[in-house]
C-alpha cells in the first residue's frame, strides 16, 4: 500500500506527451532517477544510484515523496505507465511492485520459455504473481511452501502443476535436479542448499524476498552443477510497460482485498500477521465520496 498507485489523469502538463486528461495510469516504486547515467541509458532506472522511491524519498527539488495515501499525486511522465483498459484498476495496483518484481527476473534469466520448469518459493504477494505470470507464459510451475495447507490454493486457485513442501524430505529428494529455474521470493531467513538441489544443472536460483539477515550461500552445489544464485529488484519503466500490457493480453490481476482508507490501521495489524491474500488495496476516491 502506498507506492502502488492507480488513478486517472485529470491535469496534463503543457510538454506532456504521453498521456491525456482521462486515461488510467498507474505509478510504480521509483517517481524519479537520474536519467543520464548507463542504467537509465538501458531503460534499468530502477537500478539508477540517484534513484528516488515513491514514498518516503527526497524529490529533485528536495520535497518529500509521499506515496499514495493521498487523492492526487504529480508524476514525472516518464514514470508513469498506462494501464489496459480491459484490467480493473484495484487489481492492477499491486502489479506495479509484486507484478514487475516476479516479471522482470522471468524475462531477464530466461526462464518464461514454454516447457521450462520454475519453481516458485512462497505463496504470498510476490509468490502468487511469479505464478500467474510463469502459468502465462507457458512454463511449468511448482510451489515450493513449507506449508502443506497451501497446496489446494496453490494449484485450484493460482493454477500451479505441483506442489512442494520443503519440509519434506521425501518430496525434495523425489525433485532434486527437475527445475530450470526458481523464484525466491522469501523474506524469512531460510536455506538455500535444498533450494541449489533442486535445480538442474545450469539452473537458476533468483532471490527477490529481502530477508533481515544474511543467508548462507554453499559453494559446492554451485560449482559442481554451473549454478547460478542471483538477484532483481522491481523493472525499469519500459519492462514495467511491457509486464503490464503482458497482464492486460492475459488478464493477469492480483488477488486483493479493497479497504476503506480508514482501516489502513487494522490492516497494517492484519499485514504483520500475514493475514491477507495477497494484497490490500486502498480505495481512496470512494472513502473520500463516502466521508465527505
């Protein structure tokens, strides 16, 4: 909530070219970057060192960037990306972060060939969009969970092939070296060996949760079979273009919750508990109507 933000344009500025009065954008992570060194050049502002995040930064001009918790915003054209008009806007909210976090790694480490098998860790925010984007883009997936109740979920209701619980020494052993890839979107402190494991030789292990503390990375696994464990954060504007027209062609949505702006409080609560699937999403305009 707050730095994934969907709306319509309702004032253009005279050098704007992009958009018009009326069309439904949307603003991701990062409002503003530097624009001039190689990462910007290669549409990878997200990687930009001057990079300015959506909420919580300091502008150009050395205003505070305050996100979304608001009924209007102004934005950088270059940061701002249209949204499908077939996608209803609640739902195309959180792709503009869990949706182009699990995208770009897709795209970027080869694995959204058809036929390939990828392994998604975690069933939550970032973990049930890895799976709706790999399922479109004809890849095999497998949920990896260390809890057994989320496989019915998983498989009816995100669409997944199969599921693994990392727990189970028998599964993971039954797995090992089936997966050409696997997004790891785990903010917990786990281990990576069973992960390597189960890769096939060349795989790839792409973390994109951001656990607390460091993890512990085994050598061996990664010499003895030429593996890779790597890292992505967010896209660029020009994939995040791309990740949400993708979602329009396949009417790819997140699953949300829509909430009045006067229970931010109770689903923060609700959030460190991990007790929403998978994504709130703040109503602004219709609290306001209805309070005012």
């Amino acid at each position: 909530m707050g730095h994934e933000i969907v709306g319509q344009v309702t004032e253009v500025g005279s050098n704007v070219e992009k958009f018009k009065v009326g069309d439904s954008v949307g603003v991701g992570y990062l409002v503003g970057s530097c624009q001039s060194c190689d990462n910007c050049g290669n549409n990878a502002e997200n990687y930009c060192p001057e990079m300015i995040f959506t909420s919580g930064a300091k502008y150009h001009d050395g205003s505070t960037t305050y996100g979304g918790y608001s009924n209007i915003m102004v934005a950088d054209e270059h940061f701002v990306v249209r949204i499908p008009d077939n996608l209803p806007l609640d739902g195309a909210a959180p792709l503009l972060c869990a949706g182009v976090t699990t995208y770009s790694p897709l795209r970027y480490y080869g694995l959204d060939k058809p036929g390939m098998h990828v392994g998604v860790v975690g069933v939550g925010g970032l973990g049930h969009m890895a799976v709706k984007f790999a399922k479109a883009m004809g890849v095999k997936v497998t949920v990896i969970s260390t809890s057994p109740n989320k496989k019915k979920e998983a498989i009816e209701n995100l669409g997944a092939d199969s599921f693994l619980v990392s727990r189970d020494d028998g599964q993971m052993q039954a797995a090992m070296g089936t997966m050409d890839g696997i997004i790891d979107t785990v903010s917990a402190v786990h281990p990576l060996l069973p992960l390597l494991g189960l890769l096939k030789t060349n795989g790839k292990l792409v973390l994109v949760g951001v656990p607390a503390k460091p993890l512990e990375l085994p050598v061996i696994p990664l010499i003895s079979g030429r593996k890779l464990v790597a890292g992505s954060n967010i896209g660029g504007l020009k994939e995040t273009q791309e990740m949400i027209d993708f979602a329009g062609k396949h009417n790819i949505t997140a699953n949300i919750e829509v909430i009045p702006i006067d229970y931010v409080n109770t689903a923060m609560e609700r959030l460190i508990k991990a007790d929403v699937r998978y994504r709130f999403v703040i109503d602004i305009a219709n609290t306001l109507k209805s309070s005012s």
